[in-house]
C-alpha cells in the first residue's frame, strides 16, 4: 500500500507540474507517507532511526505563524511559549529572554520582522515553504526547523523575506526560537569573501590542512548535513560536494542565484574556503531531521571562541535513496547594522509622516544649543563656558523658588525675569506627567515616558521631541487605570492635584518674572536687563525656544487621552480645545477636570 501510494505521489509531482505552493503541499505529503515508510521497514528489518518526526509539535509552531497571520494579539500568542523562552530575532542585536519581555517585544516592534508579529494595517502573511521536526530522546521535547517567505493577499510573494526558524520544544511548548532573514537586494555576494580575505591576513592564518579525502574516517553516527559540516572545518571540498547529488540546487542567500549542480556548487565552496581564515571553524548548534529534510542553526567559531553575528540557520532537502543532499538554503545571520530597531522607527514614520515634524525641530535645536554658532547669541553649550555652567547652577538652586521665596542662605542671585522663565518651562514639563498613561504594557515606547518625563526636567526638549516622534501610537479605545505600567507612574498620572499645584507654580513663575527681586526695577526695567542677559546667554535664549516648542507640541498628547477614556473624536470640543490650544494653562485646566480613566475594580 506504501509502495503504490509513494509511486502514485512521484508520478503526480513528475509529470504534473504545479505551481509553489501545490509543490510545497504535495511535497509536504510525500515526506509523511515516506516517513511512515520509513518506520515501518526499520521496525520490518530492525533499523535504528535517528530521530523521530513530531506532527504534534509541527502542528503547534504551524499553529504560532497562523495566529501571526490572523494577527492574534501578542497576549494570547504568548501562550505558546515557555515562561523562560529564549527568543533570537537576527534583525536584532540581543536575545529575548521570558515571555514578558517578548510580548514587550512584540508590542513595540510589531512590522519589524515577521515574527515580531504585523501591524494591523499590513496585509502580508507568513507562507510555509517546509518544514521538518524530529525527536531523539523520551523527555518531551523536540525540535521544528521551518522556511517561509511572505505574500500578498493575491498569493504574490514579496521579495528578499524568505526565512528560516528553528524551534526548540518540551511539553507542548516553544523553549527556545531563532530566526534569520535573508539579506536584502541587492545581494552582498563576494563582498562578504573580500572582508573574510581581510580577516584572514589580519589573523596571519592562512595554513589550510586539506586532505584528499582517501583516508578520512567517517563518524557514521553523524547525518549527511553534519558531515557536509565536518567536511568543511577541515577544507575537504571533495568531500563536502561528495555528500550532494549530481543535480543539487543549492541557495546561498549572500547571493542572487542559485548554484545549480555539483560542480557549480563546488566552485563556489573553493572560492569561499580560499577566503576563510583557517582558524574559523563552523559549530553545528541544532539539527532537526527526518529522512528527507534537515534543518540546522549553526555558528562561526575563532580558534573556540565564538564570533559575534556569525549564526546562521540551513534547510535541506536529502534524496531518499542516495541518502544524498538534493538542494539547500543557507542564510547566515546579517552583520551590523541590524535592521529590526531601524524598522520599527521606519513603519513610525512610514504611518505618520507627521512625525518628521518634531524630528526636523530636535534636530534643528540640538545643533544650535551644543555646535552651531549662531544664530542663538552667545556660545554653544560645548564649549563649557564658565558663567553658562555657574548660571544652570545657580537655577537649579533655585527650582521652583523654593530657596528664594524661604530666604535660604544658600540661594543664589539670579535675574528675576531668567527665574520666571526657567521654572514657567520646568512645572509646564512636570504636567506632561498626566500623560504616563501613554506608556503602559500593551503600549510600551522604543523610549520609555517616565525616564523621558525626568529628562525633561534637566533638557527640556531635548527630551520632549525624541518621545514624541517615537512613541507608539494609541490603539485602545479604553484603558484602565490597573493597565498603567508601574504602581507610582499610575498614581501620579491620575493624580486629580497636580493640575492645579503645576498651575500655580506657573502663576507663581509669571508673578515672579514681573515683581521678583525688587531690586530689578519696575517691568520695563528688569524687561530690559533681561534682554541684555539674553543677548549672550545661549541657555537663557534656548528656554524661550524651549517654551514655544511646549506651547506647540503640548497638543500631541490631548486626543489620545482623550481616547484612552472612552471619549470620541466629538465629544468635549471645549475641553479638547482649551486643552490643546492654550499654553500651559489649558493644561493644567484639562488635567484637573478630564474624565477619569475607568477602572476594573469599580466595573
């Protein structure tokens, strides 16, 4: 029954050709009936097999991608893996380790890679090329290697996404995850060689030790694509080559296409051994086998020391009767930059390009207050002049007029109208804290709000614009005030007061800029020293860039909070407005009378 369902498969795929995905099926099916095959002449003639297939555990990772195509949120994706699940994303530079950093993860860098999940506006999907799992022990656990690529809804395949994803699992669950994209086009081919080249003559080892292969001892405990390894790191070509068919395909993803042949492909691994540095040797990591597939994640080693950005994944197809390599991906890991950070901010901007304009500005007032030499008086920042620093210092002093107002004796003399401004500019960021509801679990930022909200108090602005071209924009309809991240950020950003204590600290700030420090004169006179101060203080003349940036941007936050309680878009004009379009005051004013954000606890 086997034999003449095999024969029918392979007369089906030899003379129907179809197209990629009935391929994929069809080849999917094959390699069950032959792995079912398999077993049963292993058990008929007592072969020992090297690994067992896993339908349960493929189903499970098949599973995970459909819910990433369904875009599941990541709270229930979560559920499929470990709680001290080890998450490798190649797009990034560092490992994520347990499942509350890896929903942190997919939150945040949702569109960046596919497995960091797709945003709700994308319409691409994960298609599954292949796929292979196998067993080798009875502890439960078991390993998936799969290749994929992303489509269209029309079923066109999107360029430069084919991928491969080893999964590691015990109980059910996903312990363990890497995954390597192939590098964008065009291709880095050779270029790649030249730097190994580089290397090499840097390292000083170009000695290569290559046998002819007449008296290597083969582990025959080893499978075909661990010994095509092992005839690498010793620079036996013909024996590497010797473990692939005539007709091979193989795909180097470095490249644009493929080697077609065993001669062609042994070309190319001589060009490449001609270029690697003797000492580097490849370290198979992980294999997932079957009779007919094999995927593999693997290493660059230096003399036993592992190199940075040097791990790579393979999937290969292996001829059931030669017992040979009939084609093969291979993508190694792309060095620096990694692109997963960088695209994450790119889909930022790509979604609202409206983000460009606070980008330009923090540009813009970066270089005039560290570098540029005008056309703000006085000097940069940079160039630690005394009486600039001795000024932010005797400021700081006197934050929110504490000192002056007790009389204390260590409270410095500053101008008035300075003063004023400076704590005007502080207690209006302060009220940006009735916004830490923006940051939150399920909406966490690239830069976190509540150590942006500190920053703020020391470089205004230079704090204020970086958030608000990256924060994660708002998606909830309703937030509750439990979903607030940090028990302290919650109480402050509900905190009914601190509308009107900042408010009156402002008043108090305006006040002092008019009647401060009599012995400044009467307004017109302390208006004009002030001006003087100005015309060749950099920091004084930055804070009233500083206030004109607030009065600006203070609109960024109103709508979205706005939304997070359960308030349309026309609901409350009066509120929204004042809130949006007068300085200061109509903040604070909004953060006194704003609806509540519900709660749990009172539902």
């Amino acid at each position: 029954f086997f034999v003449c369902v095999l024969a029918l498969l392979g007369t089906v795929s030899a003379f129907s050709p179809a197209p990629r995905r009935q391929q994929v099926r069809t080849a999917e099916l094959h390699n069950a009936v032959t792995s079912i095959l398999d077993a049963k002449l292993d058990f008929i003639f007592g072969g020992a097999p090297t690994a067992r297939p896993t339908a349960n555990d493929e189903n499970i990772v098949r599973s995970f991608l459909g819910d990433i195509n369904a875009r599941v949120p990541p709270s229930t994706i979560l559920e499929y893996f470990d709680h001290d699940v080890k998450f490798i994303d190649a797009s990034f530079y560092n490992a994520i380790d347990g499942r509350e950093a890896l929903e942190k993860h997919m939150f945040l860098h949702s569109g960046s890679s596919a497995l960091s999940t797709f945003t709700d506006g994308t319409s691409q999907v994960i298609e599954i090329d292949d796929i292979v799992s196998s067993s080798t022990g009875d502890d439960d656990t078991s390993k998936v290697c799969v290749i994929y690529h992303l489509t269209l809804p029309g079923g066109e395949d999107v360029e430069d996404t084919t991928a491969i994803s080893f999964y590691n699992l015990q109980g059910g669950k996903i312990t363990r995850v890497f995954d390597v994209t192939e590098p964008s086009s065009p291709k880095p081919g050779d270029s790649g060689l030249k730097l190994l080249k580089l290397v090499s003559k840097l390292i000083g080892d170009e000695s290569i030790v290559v046998g002819d292969g007449s008296s290597a001892v083969v582990d025959t405990n080893l499978s075909v694509v661990e010994r095509y390894f092992e005839a690498w790191n010793k620079r036996d070509m013909k024996e590497a080559v010797s473990l692939f068919t005539e007709d091979c395909n193989m795909r180097d993803l470095q490249y644009d296409s493929e080697f077609k042949g065993r001669a062609e492909f042994e070309r190319h691994l001589l060009r490449v051994k001609d270029c690697l540095p003797g000492s580097f040797e490849f370290v198979v990591d992980d294999v997932a086998l079957s009779p007919t597939k094999a995927g593999v994640v693997w290493h660059v080693e230096n003399d036993g020391s592992p190199l940075a950005f040097t791990r790579g994944c393979s999937f290969y197809t292996i001829d059931q009767r030669s017992g040979l390599i009939e084609s093969g991906f291979e993508i190694p890991e792309k060095a620096p930059p990694k692109m997963g950070w960088l695209n994450t901010v790119k889909a930022k901007f790509v979604a609202e390009p409206v983000r460009f304009i606070p980008l330009v500005i923090w540009v813009g007032y970066m270089f005039e207050l560290f570098i540029a030499d005008g056309p703000l008086p006085g000097v940069n920042a940079l160039a630690l002049e005394q009486r600039t620093w001795e000024e932010v210092r005797d400021l700081s002093l006197n934050f929110f007029l504490v000192s002056p107002i007790l009389q204390l004796p260590f409270a410095p003399t500053v101008h008035p109208c300075l003063e004023g401004v400076f704590n005007l500019l502080l207690s209006w960021a302060a009220l940006f804290a009735g916004f830490l509801s923006d940051e939150r679990k399920d909406k966490p930022n690239l830069l976190p709000f509540g150590p942006m909200l500190v920053g703020m108090q020391f470089l205004t602005s230079g704090f204020l614009l970086p958030y608000l071209f990256l924060r994660t924009p708002e998606t909830s309809e309703e937030v509750y005030r439990e979903d607030i991240d940090g028990e302290l950020q919650a109480k402050v950003a509900e905190w009914r007061p601190l509308g009107p204590m900042l408010g009156s600290v402002g008043s108090l700030s305006i006040w002092w800029f008019i009647f401060g420090r009599p012995e400044f004169g009467e307004l017109s006179e302390r208006y004009a020293s002030f001006m003087d101060l100005l015309s060749i203080d950099r920091v004084g003349s930055s804070f009233i860039v500083d206030l004109v940036i607030f009065a600006v941007f203070q609109s960024w936050f109103v709508d979205d909070d706005l939304q997070r309680r359960g308030i349309g878009k026309d609901e409350l004009p009066l509120l929204r407005n004042t809130a949006k379009y007068v300085p200061f005051f109509g903040l604070a004013s909004y953060l006194t009378v704003r609806p509540p954000l519900a709660s749990r606890i009172d539902k």
